[in-house]
C-alpha cells in the first residue's frame, strides 16, 4: 500500500505537535491524525470521536490500521512528512504556523 502523509497544520502547547491527513494508494483520504510528544517520544494517534457512556467521557477510533506492521508503516510516513515540514521551514526561515491548541482548528493553506 502506498501511503502519502501531509502535515496540515501545527499545534502549540500540550503534547498534540501536529495535526496530519494520508492519502492511501491514491483511492481514500484520512484526516485528522495527531503527531503526539509521548513519554517514548513521538507517536501518530488516529482520529476519534468521543462518546458518554454512564457519564464517563470515552474515546473510540475511527480509523486504525489492523496489523502492527500497517501501524508501523502508517505511522513512519506520517513522522517522515512531519520532520520534513520541520526542516522545510527552518531551511525557508519561515516562522513555523501554529495553533494554539485551546483556540480551535486554524487550517494551513491546502
């Protein structure tokens, strides 16, 4: 499966760094995936919706991949695509665009 990742926006504040969307082989399109700063480093974190259940607040993805390997390879090519779009606008002496994290969605240019 041929997985394309873009960054569609960066987030300041918390753990979530970046907000992402994959293309997978060119047919189907997933937005809303979380570059996260974890205790072991970076991770990808899929896209959820939340739910109360008995009061409680609970979280159920609404995508993931079935396998690890399919994990692994998602998650490489959307951290791939995050350091790029990192050197990108070092390289450019771009200030990077941030979200501030409590301030809702502000989308990059598409």
């Amino acid at each position: 499966m041929k997985i394309q990742a873009k960054i569609d926006r960066l987030v300041k504040g918390g753990s979530t760094k970046a907000i992402a969307s994959v293309t997978l082989d060119s047919w189907y399109v997933v937005k809303g995936l979380r570059v996260v700063d974890g205790k072991k480093g970076l991770f990808v974190s899929m896209p959820q919706e939340s739910y109360t259940d008995k009061g409680e607040k609970k979280y159920s993805n609404i995508f993931f991949p079935i396998t690890n390997a399919a994990k692994m390879e998602l998650q490489d090519a959307v951290l791939k695509a995050y350091d790029q779009y990192l050197d990108q606008q070092h390289e450019t002496g771009q200030s990077a665009q941030w979200e501030n994290q409590d301030d809702g969605i502000l989308p990059f240019g598409m």
